[in-house]
C-alpha cells in the first residue's frame, strides 16, 4: 500500500481473499470487463448526452493517456474537483487506469480546504471545472502549489495504450472523512475493498441491467459513488442517470424520461421530494427503491417516504471510512438502520472503558471488515485515538443492536454536525471563529433543525463588544471557508458550561 497508509494485517487479508471477498480486481479492469459485456448499452446519461459503456472506457483509456503525456505518474495524488458531470467518471477511471490517485473534494470547498487537502495529501494536480456556479475554480487553484492544473473544458486526450496494471490491494483514491478534527482526513481506499464494497452493495439492491440509477447527491460523495450509487450500477450493465442538482425540479423529469428505478438521498432532501411528489405531474412510477441515509430520521416521517414516493425505502447508514448497513425489507425500514452488507463485517458496541455492553444497551459503534479502512492517510498520533488496539475503527457513533443484529443509531459522541447533508467539524468552524478579533471564546454545537436535522451554533464570549452573526459569517467568508460550514445562530455567553474534566460540556450547550 502507499506509503503512510495503514494496510490489513496479513492474515485478514489472507482471509479476505480466500473467502472470496478480495478478488485482485482494479476498478479500471471491472470498467473494461463491464465493456466488453454491455458495451453498446447506455452506461451515463447527462442532459442530452448518452454514453455508451464501449465509449466510456475508451474515453478513459484515451484520457489515461493524455494524463501521463502530460506528465501524471502512478501514485501521484490529483485532487479532483468536480460538479456532476460524465467527465468525473471519465477522468477518475482514466487516473485509476494509470495508477494515479485521485482526492475527492467537494464542489463546495474553498481556497481553504484545497490547500489544506493539497498539503495533506501532496498533491501534484488539480483538476476542477474552471468556472461553475458563478465561482472560479481555476483562479482559486492558480493560488495554489500545483505542478499540474486542468479545467474541464481542455483537451487531455492522449493516443490510448496499456498501462501497468495497478496493484489491486493498493490505493485507488481517497475520500474526505466527515471531519470532527479542526481539518478533515483522508480515507485511503483500495482497489480490492471498494470493488468489494460496490459489487456487495449492489447484490443487496439486487441491481441488474435493467436498472436506471439517478445520481442526485454529488458523486463525490461515497454513497452516490458505491453504496451501490455510480459503480455498483455500472458493473451490472445499469443506466447512470447524473442529475445537476437534487432538486424535485431537476430529478422528477429525469425519473419519468429516463425511467429510473434506483436513487439515493439525505433525510433533509428527501422531506422536499415527499412534499413535492403530492402535487408533481411528473410520473414517478419506474421506482423501485429509494436509498435514505446520512442522517437521523424521525419515525412518523420514515413511514410517510414509502407510500409518499410509491417505492420501498431503505434506510442506510454508512461512512467514508468503510461500513455499510441496509435494511432488507418494508418492515425493517420503518425502526432500524439495517444489517451491515457483508458476513465479514465485525460490529461491536462498547462502553467508555472499551467493553461490550450486553445486547440491547447503547454504546459507541466500533468496526473492521474487508472495507473499513485500518488507518487515516499521514497521521499516526490521530490513528492511535481513532482505532482500537485490534484495528476497530472507532465511529463515534451510538448505536445499538437489536436481538436480529439491527443497527439502531441513537446519536453521537463526536463533535460533527450533520447539516442537511452536509458534516461540519465543531472543531474546525471554532479554529475560524477564535481568529475573530472581538471573540474571546468559542464553542460549536449543533442544533436541532425541523427541516435541515441540525444547525449549526456558535457559543460566543465577547471581548468588549459583541460580534453580529452576520459579521462572524463575513469573517468566515473572507477565510475562503466552504460556505455550508458558516454559522447558522450565534448565542453570547459569559462562560462555558465545563464537565467534570473541565472540558466544554457541548451537551449542556446543546
Ligand atoms: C444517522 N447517522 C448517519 C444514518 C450516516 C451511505 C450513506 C451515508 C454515508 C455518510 C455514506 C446515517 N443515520 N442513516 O458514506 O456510503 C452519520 C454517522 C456516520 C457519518 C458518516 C454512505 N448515515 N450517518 O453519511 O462519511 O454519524 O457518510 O458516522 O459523510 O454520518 O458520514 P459520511
């Protein structure tokens, strides 16, 4: 694995593979085999743009080439950049072909972010959609340290030829962990665990050729890019339909033309399709199953999204660093967030001092398998705190078991916000506010949100004179910050509420 990267001891991933689950696949081969056997059917769809499977791949391998004149090499890091458009897939499988490694960043991130991203993971490339949504990527990438920087709109394409195969069971990219440190970390993961991750996610959803999946959140996002989302579509001869924006405006169209059958939504978006969907003239009814997760839901709501939007909802709970569980059936949805999707996942809910509470108790979830990850990219101390003694990745979530094995998330010990469907680090949006000349002191809480589940707050204790919300926002903004992480409210306080341990009691803020 590449260097920094914490792999699977030896005997899991001995055992992973002789159990079938690791099968030595690059995700660049799974494309070319799902070439050769679809390769004239629709595999993306965007605006009136179709592609063909045949077309997709040759469109990588010429791409592929184009990088390496350009000069990419395999394990350079490229951080990618993207709205959703057919190039993302185009130019990811293009970097995964040559064995380079893309970062995933969101469209919504700033200067801020990508230079952090750049430096964390030493990034040589960038490669972004110049100017979209009125924002111009290519003047915020200029400011940074790249050696290489390609727009969407420029010409790459190369005379396609053979690249070394990657290793299988090295990285093929990372994903941005939600974040409850003052920066967000990167999750490497590998060619053998993320075609795992897609083609079991698939076989859950039970996806064939004959399915139609719309690509509503942002493909980034690793439950639009393989919970079974993009990839687990593509392997089993699917259509991808990309829509521009989750709104019913954008997607009800694109469900009735292209006759979709699967999608995937967060719990705030899916509260406006349900309202949306009892005066749409819109045809809904080509689906089948609608995949609700990133967040808590509230129980009347979960039983109004069904008979809402004429499908079967599954609720799924999932993260970047690995661990997936669905819910199999009608009944299941309506009071649990499923059962993890492979027999190798291992789930344990432990108390404070580590051990398993008795079945049933609440307690903070801990995870491994052959898809949750071992160890965050470049940052040793933090991987000591975030991982058990024995390789469990500490979620921060609490949960608990029902006597079936169903997950039940009941709520959180990490500082992470939950915003729609965005994470926000309390952390990070303190490190911004503290700069503030007028603050003294800070703390970050979510707070609950009909509409979004949780805003987010900013606890302030002002120096002389208090600072507006609106001038903390503007502060905010002019630090080239993500705009989706700028406080929602802000409450003046004369001191923090402590904890026993003499730490911000975040709770009592709540
Ligand atoms: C409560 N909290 C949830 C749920 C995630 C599929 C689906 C979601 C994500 C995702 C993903 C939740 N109920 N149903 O990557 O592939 C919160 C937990 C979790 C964190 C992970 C996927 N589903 N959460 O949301 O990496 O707190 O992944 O640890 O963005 O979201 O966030 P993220």
């Amino acid at each position: 694995m590449l260097d920094g990267c914490t792999p699977w001891p030896a005997e899991f991933a001995e055992r992973y593979r002789e159990q079938g689950y690791w099968r030595g696949e690059t995700l660049g081969a799974v494309l070319r085999t799902a070439a050769k056997d679809f390769g004239p059917r629709t595999a993306l769809v965007h605006g009136d743009r179709r592609i063909s499977y045949a077309a997709l791949d040759e469109w990588a391998d010429r791409l592929a080439a184009g990088f390496a004149d350009h000069g990419i090499r395999p394990d350079e890091r490229v951080i990618v950049q993207l709205p959703n458009v057919p190039e993302f897939v185009a130019i990811c499988f293009a970097l995964f072909r040559l064995g380079a490694k893309p970062v995933f960043a969101l469209a919504a991130h700033r200067h801020t972010e990508i230079r952090h991203l750049q430096e964390l993971s030493g990034a040589t490339a960038y490669i972004g959609p110049g100017t979209h949504r009125g924002f111009d990527y290519r003047e915020m990438a200029k400011q940074i340290d790249f050696r290489l920087r390609f727009d969407l709109g420029a010409d790459i394409a190369g005379i396609p030829r053979d690249f070394p195969e990657p290793d299988p069971s090295d990285v093929a990219f990372f994903l941005l962990s939600g974040g409850t440190t003052a920066l967000p970390k990167l999750i490497p993961r590998t060619h053998d665990d993320y075609v795992y991750q897609t083609r079991t996610a698939a076989s859950v959803c039970e996806l064939s050729a004959d399915d139609v999946y719309l690509a509503t959140l942002p493909i980034e996002f690793n439950f639009a890019w393989g919970s079974p989302g993009v990839l687990g579509t593509l392997w089993n001869g699917g259509k991808v339909v990309i829509a521009d924006s989750p709104s019913p405006d954008d997607c009800f169209p694109l469900i009735e033309r292209e006759g979709v059958t699967v999608t995937a939504l967060v719990p705030s978006l899916t509260q406006i399709w349900v309202e949306v969907a009892e005066w749409t003239e819109a045809d809904l009814s080509t689906l089948r199953l609608l995949q609700v997760g990133g967040a808590r839901m509230r129980p009347e709501f979960v039983r109004s999204i069904g008979p809402a939007l004429g499908c079967r909802l599954q609720q799924v709970f999932g993260m970047a660093e690995g661990l997936l569980t669905f819910t199999r059936g009608e009944e299941d949805a309506l009071r649990t967030q499923g059962t993890p999707i492979s027999p190798a996942d291992e789930l344990r809910i432990t108390d404070e001092t580590g051990n398993d509470v008795p079945t049933g108790e609440i307690g903070e979830l801990v995870t491994r398998g052959p898809y949750t990850l071992r160890g965050y990219y470049r940052v040793p101390e933090h991987n000591k705190k975030a991982f058990t003694a024995d390789g469990f990745y500490r979620t921060g979530d609490l949960a608990r078991l029902t006597g079936n094995g169903e997950l039940v998330i009941e709520g959180r010990i990490k500082d992470m916000i939950i915003r729609g469907g965005d994470k926000i680090s309390s952390g990070e949006v303190e490190s911004h506010l503290a700069e503030h000349p007028a603050v003294a002191g800070v703390a970050v809480v979510g707070v609950p949100d009909e509409f979004l589940g949780e805003r987010i707050c900013a606890y302030v204790i002002p120096r002389e004179t208090a600072p507006s919300l609106a001038e903390l926002r503007e502060f905010m903004h002019g630090r080239d910050v993500a705009e989706y992480k700028l406080p929602d409210l802000i409450k003046l306080i004369d001191a923090f509420p402590l904890t026993p341990l003499g730490k911000v009691d975040r709770k009592a803020l709540r």
